[in-house]
C-alpha cells in the first residue's frame, strides 16, 4: 500500500492549483470516449492500435522516457548496435504461428537460429580446459530426464495451481539436486538462462511445460538487424500514428519525456498528472508500465488500488536479466559452426555463465555477450563497470588463457535500476494461475491494465507484450461498446 510519505511528496509535486491547468482531452464530443495509454512498449503500443482500430482514436500515450519501444532496446556499442532488451523471436516452427514471427518476417527482420545443441563440446571448467564431450552430455542427458519427470508431474497438477512447486522441488522428487559445478551450470543454462530465476523460485506448473514453446515450437532466432528489434514496435506505432517519411512519429497524440507520477480514479473520470507538472483529464486509462514500476512507488494511484489488486501485483516477481556485452581488439574464441554458446562451470552457480559470440552475427565486431541474472544481476548493476570487465576478463583468462587482450569495451544494462523498469520481465511465483493472472489484469474502475506481465500465457515475452496490448485494449472496448464493464474474476478454487 502507498506510503503516506509519497503521499505529502506527491501534493508538493503537483500543487493543486496546476489541475486548473488541465489538458482536456475530449475536446470534440464527436471524437468518443478519451484514453490515456501509459507507456510506449509494445504493450502499450499495441493496445493504443487495437483502440484506434476499433474507433477508439481520442487517445493520449505518455511515455517517460525519449523513445517507444520499452524493454525492445537497441544501443550503439562497438560500433554496431546490439540489443540490451528482448533479443530473439521465441517459440518459432511450432503448431502455431508467433505473430512476431510474421510480423519480423514482413520486414525482413535479419534473424540466426541459435543452435544450442552443440553445448557439450563447449564446457569450460572454473580451472581451465574444456570438459569432455561425454561428460557433458550425461549431465545433460540426466537433467533433461529429470525435466520430462517434472512434466509428467505437472501435467498432473489441479488447474487452480493449489498443487504446484517449484522446479527445484520437483528435481528433488527425482532425487537430483544440481550440486556441482556441471551440474550446476547445466541447470542454470535450462532454467536461469530462460526465467531470469533460480528453480527454486520457478514455479514448475506454469513453467514446464512453457505455452511459448508448446505453443509455437521449440526454437529461438536471434535478431541481429542494425535498425533494431524495436522495429516491430515502430510498425505498429506507424499504422495508427501520423509518420513523417523518414519514419519519425509527429502525432500529437504521443508524448515523449511524460512521466506519469500520479493517476487520481473517480466514478466520472481519470486524472493523469506527469512529473512537468502537466495534468491530463480521460475517461479512462490504460497503464503498460512494467510490473517493476507497479511494485515501486513512482506512480501513485488515487484511491490507492484495492487489497486484491495489490496482493496480485506484489505476489508476481520482477526478474533480473543483464545481457553484458565486451569488445575485443580481435577475437580469440573458437568460431565456426557449433562454437557459438559456451558455458563456464563456476562452483558458484550463476557467475558468468553463458557466453556467446557473434562470428556469423556481427562479423569483424569481435564482440562477446554473456548473461547473468537475478542476484548477480543486482550486485553488478551496484558495481563500476571496470569491476565487471575486471572479472569477466579473469573468467575469459580461465577459458581461453593468459594470453587473450584485454576486453576495450563493455556494457552494462541496468534495468533494475532504472526507474521505469525495475528489472527486465516477470516471472510466475509457485503456486500462481489463472486467478490470480485475472487479477493482475483485472480493471479497478476506469484503470485498464496491460504489459507483458498481464499476459495470459506468455509473460515475460515479446509476443505477451504484444497479445496482452491487444487483450486488454478489447476487455476495455467491449466495455466502451457495449456498457457492460463488469470484469468477472473467477475464485481460485473455480478455476478450471
Ligand atoms: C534484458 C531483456 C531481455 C529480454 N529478452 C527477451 C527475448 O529474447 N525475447 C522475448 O520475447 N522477450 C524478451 N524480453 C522481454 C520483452 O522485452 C518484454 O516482455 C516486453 O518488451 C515488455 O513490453 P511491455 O510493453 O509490457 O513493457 P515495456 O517495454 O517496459 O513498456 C512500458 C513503457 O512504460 C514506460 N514507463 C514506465 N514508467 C512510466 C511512467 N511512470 N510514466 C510513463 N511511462 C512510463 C517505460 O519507459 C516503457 O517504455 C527481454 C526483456 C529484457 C529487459
Ligand atoms: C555450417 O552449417 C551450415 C548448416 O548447418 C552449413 O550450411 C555450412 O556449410 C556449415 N559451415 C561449416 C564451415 O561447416
Ligand atoms: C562442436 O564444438 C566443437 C568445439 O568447439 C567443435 O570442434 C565441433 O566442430 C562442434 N560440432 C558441431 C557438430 O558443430
């Protein structure tokens, strides 16, 4: 519940006076109800299109920072621009098709499967030297054993999630607790290097099997196009928003540099009010922000949200993934196909982990990515960078040996840190379902929600962002339409 401190900072932020100030959106009676999106992701995004498709054209979207496209970040580094956000299209050759699959098909997207198979041949020990192939590959053998074991039990499960566990638990139930550093990295590469979490934290249920691979197959491409993965956000941004030919969005109804700090609810109406000091009056609002930012206090909600909404946002967890990208003079790795993902063992599990080069990607770049997550995460965004480099280098020494140049360049993300983050995408606690997804998404009054995190089965993903845009902007448009704006949210137990 909000702080009453944020309260009093709130009333000196904003004085009362500004409301007089107040940007009337509905000018023209003629133009319809008024929306406020906040956010410009792809979630935010997408629901503003779907309004607008349906009519819905009196909207506002405020976007705190300079850009659209959120989580879907490309920046210059090395000479070329990597992605510090969402990097690949996941869930790709299955029954069903990715709508960001076709979507990155129409503009020619350039995309690599990633091929993860070859892993065993590319094991590194925390002492130095490679692992034998076989070795790695009973590890693998026995952990992927181990999983199709935790399916089964899944599968088993009562709908209402009453039964879960966690991935851990159900490794236990097959008595395999990853101990050892193999072990240990295999796991982290299986769980870890997908969910941003330990198993321990997983829930098992919603996890295993994953609707985004059940659903839309098995693999992952990697998007390497110079104009960025936030393309397929500015896509959708062009067909509803006034576009100059060279791209640039003039629509006055985006605003960039807004940040929304306060969103007073009433029976009649929604007021928005930014840290400018500017206040927006809409008949409703629709909040894309991250469930970080939910969880933290930058906006303040009046009335302040009920118990059950708060219960549903604060249960999820905000996951940390820090893509850690360095820059070399030349490149010393093995390359040629089946090189491209190595795994460092490190008996402390999560450190530095998962590496990949881009010989095929970035060609000439000479550029190495390895992942951490969770609370590496959090301890490296709390350290100078030429600490990272520092150990990164020590860990690269390891592997590949003394002799390997000194890294010229590294970036870091800081999404937790960020203060229209707070991490990179949600994860689904233990014990988590359908109700309490209904309750995330569940309207209060005249407040919509949306965002990855609201997204029915593919939280945590690009293609959730973009579903849950176009899900929530219907539950508010069948409200529009047809007056009916009851939102039925089922109990736990009747779920089924
Ligand atoms: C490091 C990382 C790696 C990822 N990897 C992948 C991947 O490989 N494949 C994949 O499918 N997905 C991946 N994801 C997940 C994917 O990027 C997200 O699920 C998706 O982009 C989220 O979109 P969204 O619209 O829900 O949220 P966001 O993109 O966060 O959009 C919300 C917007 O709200 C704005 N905002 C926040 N606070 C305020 C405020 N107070 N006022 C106004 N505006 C505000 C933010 O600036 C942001 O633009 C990754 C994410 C990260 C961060
Ligand atoms: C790498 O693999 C691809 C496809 O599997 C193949 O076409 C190519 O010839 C291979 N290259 C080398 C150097 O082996
Ligand atoms: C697997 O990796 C090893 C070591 O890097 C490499 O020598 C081998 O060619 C790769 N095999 C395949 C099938 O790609």
């Amino acid at each position: 519940m909000a702080p009453s401190r944020k309260q009093e900072m709130g009333s000196q932020l904003f004085p009362l006076a500004l409301l007089a100030a107040a940007h009337l959106l509905s000018a023209a009676a003629a133009a319809g109800p008024s929306v406020i999106v906040i956010g410009a992701g792809f979630s935010g995004i997408s629901a503003a299109k779907t309004l607008s498709d349906a009519g819905i054209t009196n909207l506002l979207i405020l976007e705190a920072t300079n850009r659209i496209g959120g989580r879907i970040c490309k920046v210059p580094f090395a000479g070329i621009n990597v992605e510090k956000g969402a990097n690949w299209v996941e869930g790709v050759n299955g029954d069903q098709v990715n709508p960001i699959w076709t979507l990155a098909n129409q503009l020619g997207l350039r995309k690599f499967y990633s091929n993860y198979d070859n892993l065993s041949s590319n094991t590194y020990k925390e002492e130095g030297g490679i692992y034998q192939h076989v070795t790695v590959q009973q590890i693998i053998d026995t952990a992927d054993k181990v999983e199709a074991a935790g399916e089964k039990y899944s599968e088993s499960l009562p709908v209402s999630g009453r039964g879960d566990i966690s991935i851990l638990a159900a490794q236990r139930l097959q008595n395999h607790v990853p101990s050892a550093a193999l072990e240990m990295v295999i796991d982290y590469y299986k769980f870890d290097y997908e969910f941003a979490e330990p198993p321990r934290v997983t829930s098992l249920q919603n996890t295993v099997p994953l609707p985004t691979f059940a659903n839309f197959g098995e693999d992952v491409y990697f998007v390497a196009d110079q104009r960025g993965y936030e393309i397929v956000v500015h896509n959708t941004a062009h067909q509803f928003l006034k576009t100059t030919k060279d791209g640039v969005i003039v629509d006055p109804r985006l605003q960039l540099n807004k940040v929304v700090r306060r969103i007073q609810h009433y029976e009649s109406g929604v007021t928005v009010t930014t840290e400018d000091g500017s206040v927006y009056k809409a008949d409703y609002v629709v909040v894309s922000v991250s469930l970080g930012v939910l969880q933290s206090n930058l906006i303040q909600f009046m009335p302040t949200l009920p118990h059950w909404k708060l219960l549903a946002i604060y249960e999820f967890d905000m996951a940390v993934y820090t893509k850690i990208f360095l820059k070399f003079p030349y490149s010393f790795w093995p390359a040629g196909n089946g090189t491209q993902f190595f795994l460092y063992a490190s008996d402390r599990r999560g450190y530095y982990p998962v590496w990949q080069h881009f010989e095929v990607e970035y060609p000439g770049a000479h550029v190495l990515l390895v992942t951490v997550t969770d609370e590496e995460s959090r301890r490296i965004e709390q350290q100078p960078d030429s600490l990272t480099k520092s150990e990164a280098m020590e860990v690269l020494r390891a592997m590949f040996g003394k002799n390997i140049p000194e890294a010229s360049d590294i970036l870091v993300p800081r999404w937790w840190s960020d203060r229209f983050y707070r991490g990179t995408f949600s994860n689904w606690p233990i014990g988590v379902n359908r109700y309490e997804y209904d309750q995330i998404r569940a309207p209060v009054g005249r407040i919509y929600f949306t965002g990855e995190h609201t997204s029915e089965h593919y939280n945590g993903y690009v293609h959730g962002a973009y579903l849950a845009g176009i899900d929530s902007a219907n539950i508010l448009i069948k409200c529009i339409k047809t007056g009916n704006c009851k939102y039925e949210v089922k109990e736990k137990d009747a779920v089924n």
